[in-house]
C-alpha cells in the first residue's frame, strides 16, 4: 500500500513509528501538498471578477498538489534506496568500494526529491500571493494556512537536504545542493510573509 493510499491515522502511526520512512521528507512533501489544495480551494471560491486569472490558478495549484503528492511517496522510495546502499555486501575491498559508490549515488539522489518539493512549494507560494488580494473574504484565511504550510514545506525539505550533504563526499555537489536548498527557502520565507501579512491586514479590515 502506497503511503497516499493510507488513512491519515495509518500515515500519522507510521510517522510515529520506529520506522525510517515515511518521515520528515514525505510530511514536508504532505505539507506542501496541502497548502497547494488550499490555494485550489480558495482560487475556486473567489471572486469572478477575473476568471481567467482563477482558473489558471485553480490549474496551477491542482497540479502542484499532485505533483507534491507524488514527492510524499518519493521520499519514502529514496531514503529506502539509501537504507539499501548501506546494507550491501563490505567484506573485500572491491564491495567497499561498490558500496561507497552506491551509497554517494543514493544520497544525492535522495536530496533531489526534497530539493523537488521546495520548488514546487515556492510555486504554491507564488499563486497564493497572486490570490490574496482578490481572494474570496470568506476564505481568506484559508490563503493563510496554505502559505504557512507550502513554506514549511519548503523549509522542511531543506533539512533534508542539509542531512544528506552531510554524507556526501564532493564537495561541489554539496555546495550546489545547499545552494538550491538555501535558495528555494529564502523564497519561500519571502512569499510566505508577504502572503501571510497581507491576509492579517485584510482579516483586521474585515
């Protein structure tokens, strides 16, 4: 059973767990995925003034939603396929060094997932800061949480990031991984006080 095939009470037991997956790279994918369908909502709800405009927002978030949907199981399937480096064979020096090759090529592999989630989770932040001045007042808040949760899961995934460069031996590849990382989160904390101020602004005028 794939993780989004779980009940949320399944998939909070499994985070709660001893067990490695799903962990904090799928609930920041989750995250994402949530607030991408906030927006979806809200742009649905709004007004028609500009319906051209909504609806491509409405497309925009739908897609970013099962896009970070997907990432959640992702994750999971990548920190496995590093779980499964590290247990190869190590006896004679030509495994070694089979592992170590496997493990590095996992690992990175394994940052690009969550590096994927930041992305899209700044795409999610960008539509909602489109909405938010002609967003239906009846959801606004509703913006809010959206922002709060795509730039935690921006955030969230840059741990990820920083957790598997720690293990990684070249150093270029480190310094672009956190580049990225840092690059995505430093957007996404932008747009999401941006989002988030302006919706406070609007709920004190209501």
């Amino acid at each position: 059973m794939s993780l989004l095939e779980r009940t949320v009470h399944e998939f909070l037991a499994g985070l709660a767990s001893a067990d490695p997956t799903p962990g904090g790279g799928s609930a920041s994918a989750l995250a994402a995925a949530q607030g991408a369908a906030l927006v979806a909502m809200v742009a649905r709800l709004s007004p028609r003034d500009a319906p051209e405009a909504a609806a491509g927002a409405v497309e925009r978030a739908d897609r970013l939603r099962t896009v970070l949907a997907d990432l959640v199981e992702a994750d999971a399937q990548a920190f496995d396929a590093v779980m499964a480096a590290y247990r190869l064979p190590k006896t004679t020096p030509e495994e070694q060094a089979r592992r170590r090759e496997a493990v590095q090529r996992a690992l990175i592999a394994a940052s690009e997932v969550p590096l994927q989630v930041s992305a899209h989770a700044v795409e999610v932040l960008q539509t909602a800061a489109g909405l938010v001045d002609r967003a239906n007042p009846s959801v606004i808040s509703d913006l809010g949480v959206a922002a709060l949760l795509a730039e935690t899961g921006a955030s969230g995934a840059g741990f990820n990031v920083m957790i598997n460069a720690r293990s990684i031996k070249d150093a270029a590849t480190v310094a672009a991984l956190r580049a990225r990382a840092a690059e995505a989160e430093t957007a996404a904390r932008r747009l999401r006080d941006a989002v988030v101020q302006a919706v406070a602004r609007r709920l004190a005028s209501a």
